[in-house]
C-alpha cells in the first residue's frame, strides 16, 4: 500500500462529482482526501484525490476515470511533484506559559497564527501532508478544539513534463 | 415550437420514430405533441419497465438507439431494472424520464425521485435538461454517447418547463461530447506481433465476446477464422456472431458453458479475446482460467485490459478495423489455411459433444423443444429468451447463424425481459418472425405486455418452457442443498391459454412431443401473437455446470456425462 495523488480534470458539469464519488464507492476506492477546484482553463475543474492503494488498482482506476464522459483528463501525480494542504487548527489556551510554547512551535513549524485572544488561538499552516501531521502531533498536547483542512492539492514540479 | 416538438423533432432528424412509452404528469406535454405528429410513433406499453427493455430489444436488433418514455417518481424508477439490464450487456438505450418543474427541484414533490442519482451507476452517462434551448444538442450528445465506443444506456431527465417552454435558439451546428470520437488506429507492431502470435503456436483459440457484435464485425471474424483455421469459442453475448454449426464453433464457454469450448480453454497455447470483459460466470474460478495460455486480449475498453483476468498483451481499439488490419498482414503470410492437429481435434471434439437432442419421451425433453423451433424457424428470425434454464437451453442447442438474431439478458440476468425484447426486436425486424423462448417463472414477470401486442398488432411469439418451477433455482436446490425446494414451486396455477384468451389471443397447449412442431407452426403462422404453453419435464437439469467458485476443470454432467474430459484425450 502506498499513497496515491491524482488528479483529474473534468468539464464543469453539473453532477460530475456525484459520478466520479459513485465510481469510487462502486469500485471499492476508500479515497483519504479530495480537493476540487478551477484551473487555468475556462469550464474545467481540477479534482484532486489522494487514496492508499497499489500499482495495479490504481491503473484500473484511471481507466475506469477516463470512461467518465465528463472526465477530460487523469494523471498521476504520486512522484515529482509540489505537494501542498492547507490546515486550520484552534487551540484552546490555558495559560500565558502554554501560549508561549504554542507560539514557539508554530514559529519552527514556519505556520501562521490568523487569531488569538485570552482563550484561543486560530493557526494556519500551507505544507506538506506529512508535516501537517507532525505539527498536529506536538499541537496534541495542547487542547484542540477543532482541525480542519483542505485536502491534498499538487503541481508537478518545473523540471518535469506538464500535466 | 415547444421543447416538446423539438425532442419529437430532434429525435426523428437522427433516425428514431418509435419510442416506447408510459404517461403520466410530467410527461404529459410530450405525449401531447406525440398526439399531433404523424410521422411519430409511441408504442403504449403496460408497465414501464416493459418500455426499457423493449428499447433495448429494438436497440440490440437493429444496431440503432432505442428510446423509452416514462413520467417521474414510480414511473421512472420502474425503467430502472430495463436501464441496468442495457447498461451490463452495453446495449445503446436513450430513457427519457419526466421531472418535476425545477423551482419544485429538492422539495420532495408529488413524484419527484432522484434519477439522476439513481440512474448514475446503471448508466453510461445521465442528463437533466432544464432549458428548452438545449434540447437539441443534449439529445445528439445522448445518442452519440448511448451508440459511441463500448455503448450504453443514457437517462435524459426532463423537467417540465423544458417540454412547455418555447425554443428561443436556433440549434447548434454540432453537438461535441467528450470520450465519444473514433477509437485511434491500432500500431502496426501490435498487428505484427498478434499475427506471429496466431502464426507460430500449436495450439491457439479465438474468443469472442458480445464487443464483435457490438462492434458489427461479425463479417471479418468469421473470416479470421476461415483463414487460419482456427478454433473458436464464444460467450453468451457473442451467440449468432459465428454460424453455431461451423465445424469450429466450439460453442459457448463457461459455468454452463460446453465442454468442448471448456476444454478448448483450458488446452489452448494461446487465446485472443475479443469484446470479452471476463465475467465470473464465464471464467469460474479465475486462478485457474486458462492457467497455460498465453492470452492477448482486444477491447474497445482499456478498463477491461487486467480487470478479471491477468493478460500478457493487449490492444485497444475497434475490434472491427482492428480485425481487418490483422486480416491484411495475415493474407500476406497465409497461402491456403494450414490443417493442424489441434484444429482437427477440435473439430471432432465438437461432434463428440453433441448430444442427441431428437428424444422422443413424455414429459418433453426441453433439448427437444429448442430442437424443433430450430426446424421452424429461418436463420434471419430472432430469438429472444428470459432468464434460467431455458436460456441455457436455447444457449446449447438453438441454431443461430447471423448476429442479432439471439437477444438475452446475459450480465443483468433479468427475469421477464424476453418478451418485451421480443416486442422491440419486432417493431426493430417488422419482416422477420419474433420468437420468445420464455420460462413460466420469466414470462409472467411482463405478460401484461400481450395487451401491447394486441392492442399495437405486434406479433412476438412466446414458446414458454413450462416445467411449474423457478427451474435454475430448483437445479441448484437439488444439486446443493439436497432437494430442499424452498420457494421454487410454481405450481400448475397459471393457464397459459387462458392467460391469452384474457387479452383476445390464442394459446395453445403441448404436453407431447409430437404436437410440438403443429403448435409452432400455427403460432408463427398466425397474424396475432400466439403464446405456445409447452409443458416440459419439471425436473430437467442444464449442465454441464461449474459449483460454485469452481474451476473451469471441475464441470459436471452433460452430454459425455460419465466420461468427463478424458474422452476428448483418445
Ligand atoms: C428479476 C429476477 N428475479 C430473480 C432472478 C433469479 N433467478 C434466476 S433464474 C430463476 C428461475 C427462472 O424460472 P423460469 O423463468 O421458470 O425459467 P426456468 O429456469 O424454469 O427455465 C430465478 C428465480 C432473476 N434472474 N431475475
Ligand atoms: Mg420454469
């Protein structure tokens, strides 16, 4: 099992999410994120979807996608690529000294405070999966009071062909 | 015009004058501008799921889109069963659905349903049309999509204001869809590598699967096989693409597949697989399909390439050009068709697996029923089934010779859909005899249609198979759950030809064996639709048959029943 990024570009149709969620539910794709937006062409979006997977299920998935009549293109964005998701978190602060190393930490994590006041904090932090994961693993010990994130979104990086 | 007209319109400028249909509230408009139009006909039918799969009768007998009508809410969720029943065996089916007005859309109105979303999974693509001006262009987008590459059922949902409200526009010049152009050529190095492949083996076999009939190149198949001498096995789709009495037709493959086409899969060296998706009732248990073969597999669908089964090569594309591009290398390297060993062997394998299905014995042997429609019938009429053990019946012994002359629920399996495919293959065929072989279990499920035939002067022929039992269930009660025959008893309640006498036809009733060519020939030889009740042995069993999860080897039963497949070895 390994983690899987594709993404696919659809025409902007009405109902193309429900049927590319259909596809995945009736082929058994247990799909860990999903982040939809437009691109750079006009009347195309962008889904991307990250899952665990192997090798071959995930080429009979591209080419169950592509059947997709509203389904323009699919790629595989697993390797050489920028990786990114946005994160949300509100901590609940107790304590000048907790807010102190809360602080600290989202500094080493290069993260972004977007509120606080005496009771709470709001952080945001643009990363990797994998180092979102880290920085909600020390936040941990802190109290949380809510996560929330975009899904995974990629770009393939400059050196490598387009799409 | 109304959006009304303009679906009526629409529809005839791309070859569809007959639709099959139902009313209701929310396609009342439609029908109404049906009521005007002359050169339109809807066939009222008696049940709307009747209408889908008449559509997919006319659809799969004549190559064209076939279209059904149904209003909202029960009516269009009625079409489901007939849409998944097109959508498993890829037949081009266009079901337009009534709605709801849209400012009535999400608030659970009188007969709203979600068809969008319940048709997702059982259709090749689905549409809603919420503005008049985009009639024309979603219909031919629906029907290039429902006839294009690997076709398929497509739901049209339309809301009400699309049929009254009036066309603003005029239609667009082309209507372009996604995923719908002509299949790329296939690489000349494929052809070369599939020729050498077919070239230098000893032992190689051809199976075909419904894709040849889909793909209408039923013509170069058969010349394939002329010229390199080859064996050839079939699915159930595939029955009539090969003359079943070529003397290399091995038959039908599978759990109740023939021995001889069983046994020519599991011997092969090679195999080229064409429009095959491997379903489990083709394959058993897949570990052990064809463990020796090397297997190379073409298919307009590249989902299908290491879907099932794992293959060593594969070619996407029209099975049809694909064909004539390896019929042109191959006639370059082929002088005169070569004798091997194998293809004599096949050969004989096939004679030695044919059993003598001319049994005279009271009850009626159902092998000998099938045996006398054969007698009966040309080799242009169409032969629709139900679902069960008739069908594998017709499935052995009918003859078939030309494609789309052998109509059958094979990946939905769908009980009652032989007689509405009949009516639709007749409104499809008008020249040609229809001829239903049905079950008593199957025929019921849509016998309100002999109304639609009396009423429409349509004449499709039902042969029912009457043994009082769910028969396949039975089988399987008998053969694995040792004769506990829960719910599989019909009884001898319903009277066929009473049944007929109800809607002003004739039935007629055989219980021998000799009265059975009289009855056909009076049935076809009438004007109206004649249901012939013929009462066969109750407890007959199809086979051979695979258990459950079993492998291909592990067939039993059928005509060299004692012998098993070391018969085939001397
Ligand atoms: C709509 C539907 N319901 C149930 C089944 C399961 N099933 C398959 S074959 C069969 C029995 C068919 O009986 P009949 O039509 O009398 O044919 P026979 O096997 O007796 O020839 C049943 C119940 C089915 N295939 N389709
Ligand atoms: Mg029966």
């Amino acid at each position: 099992m390994k983690t899987y990024i594709i993404s696919i570009l659809v025409a902007d149709e009405p109902g193309v999410l429900l049927k590319l969620c259909g596809l995945f539910v009736r082929r058994g794709f247990n799909i860990n994120t999903i982040a939809v937006g437009s691109t750079e062409k006009k009347g195309l979006s962008r889904i991307m979807i990250t899952l665990n997977s192997d090798g071959k299920k995930i080429t009979q998935l591209k080419k169950q996608l592509i059947k997709v009549i509203d389904v323009v293109g699919v790629s595989d964005l697993t390797e050489n690529t920028i990786v990114e998701e946005l994160c949300l978190i509100k901590l609940g602060i107790n304590g000048e000294k907790e807010r102190d190393e809360i602080i600290n930490n989202v500094n080493l994590f290069k993260a972004k405070i977007i509120d606080i006041n005496k009771t709470n904090i709001i952080i945001q932090i643009t990363d990797r999966p994998n180092k979102i994961k880290n920085f909600i693993d020390v936040l941990s010990d802190y109290e949380i009071v809510k996560i929330t994130r975009t899904g995974t979104v990629a770009i393939k990086d400059i050196g490598t062909n387009n799409n | 015009m109304k959006g009304s007209q303009m679906i009526l319109n629409t529809l005839k400028d791309n070859g569809v004058n007959t639709t099959f249909g139902y009313p209701g509230g929310s396609v009342i408009p439609l029908f109404d501008a049906v009521y005007n139009d002359n050169e339109f006909r809807n066939i009222l039918v008696r049940h709307e799921q009747a209408a889908a799969h008449a559509a997919d009768g006319y659809a799969r007998a004549s190559g064209n889109v076939g279209v059904a009508i149904a209003t909202s809410g029960p009516g269009a969720t009625n079409l489901v069963t007939g849409l998944g029943t097109a959508y498993y065996d890829s037949s081009p089916v266009l079901a337009f659905g009534g709605q709801v007005s849209v400012n009535f859309l999400g608030k659970d109105a009188f007969q709203e349903s979600d068809m969008m979303g319940i048709t997702l999974p059982i259709t090749k693509h689905n549409f809603q049309i919420r503005n008049p001006d985009d009639i024309n262009a979603t219909i031919r987008k629906a029907i290039k999509i429902a006839t294009s590459r690997r076709p398929g059922p497509v739901y049209v949902e339309l809301p009400k204001e699309c049929q009254v409200g009036d066309i603003t526009k005029p239609n667009p010049k082309t209507a372009e869809v996604l995923n719908c152009g002509p299949m790329p050529r296939a690489k000349k190095e494929d052809i070369k590598k599939l020729a050498d492949g077919l070239l230098n083996t000893q032992a190689p076999l051809i199976l075909v699967g419904g894709g040849v009939l889909l793909a209408n190149a039923s013509g170069q198949i058969n010349k394939l096989i002329e010229l390199l001498n080859i064996p050839v096995a079939t699915t159930l789709m595939a029955k009539g693409v090969i003359p079943d009495n070529h003397p290399l037709n091995l038959g039908m493959i599978g759990m109740h597949g023939r021995k001889s086409a069983n046994y020519a899969i599991m011997n092969a060296d090679l195999i080229v697989v064409l429009g095959c998706r491997f379903s489990d009732r083709i394959t058993g248990d897949t570990d052990a399909f064809a463990r020796d073969a090397k297997i190379i597999q073409i298919d307009i669908d590249s989902s299908e390439i290491n879907k099932n089964i794992d293959i060593d090569m594969s070619i996407i594309g029209d099975v049809k050009s694909i064909l004539d591009d390896l019929l042109a290398v191959l006639k370059m390297k082929i002088k005169s068709p070569k004798q091997t060993d194998w293809s004599k062997k096949m050969k004989k394998i096939k004679q030695l697996c044919c059993c003598d299905i001319d049994i005279g014995k009271t009850p009626i042997d159902p092998r000998k029923v099938i045996k006398e429609i054969n007698a009966a019938i040309k080799d242009t009429d169409i032969v629709t089934t139900g679902v069960g053990q008739h069908q594998m019946y017709a499935a052995h012994f009918l003859e078939r010779k030309y494609p789309r002359t052998f109509i059958t629920s094979g990946g939905f399996g769908t009980m009652g859909s032989g007689f509405p495919f009949a009516i639709g293959a007749k409104i499809a065929k008008p020249d040609v005899e229809v001829i239903d072989i049905d079950g008593d279990g199957s025929f019921i499920m849509n016998s309100q249609e002999l109304a639609t035939c009396k009423e429409e002067n349509i004449k499709a022929t039902p042969v029912i198979l009457n043994n009082n039992y769910l028969g396949m269930v039975r089988q399987w009660l008998e053969i694995f759950y040792g004769r506990r025959y829960s719910q599989v008893g019909l009884g001898n309640t319903t009277d066929f030809v009473k049944m007929a006498d109800a809607y002003g036809l004739e039935g007629i009733l055989v219980e021998k064996p000799s009265e059975i060519k009289d009855a056909l020939k009076e049935a076809m030889g009438n004007d109206e639709t004649t249901i012939v009740n013929i009462m066969i042995e109750k407890e007959s069993n199809i086979l051979p048959m695979l258990p459950p999860g079993g492998t291909l080897k592990e067939a039993f039963g059928g005509c060299m029943e004692q012998a098993g497949y070391e018969c085939f070895e001397k």
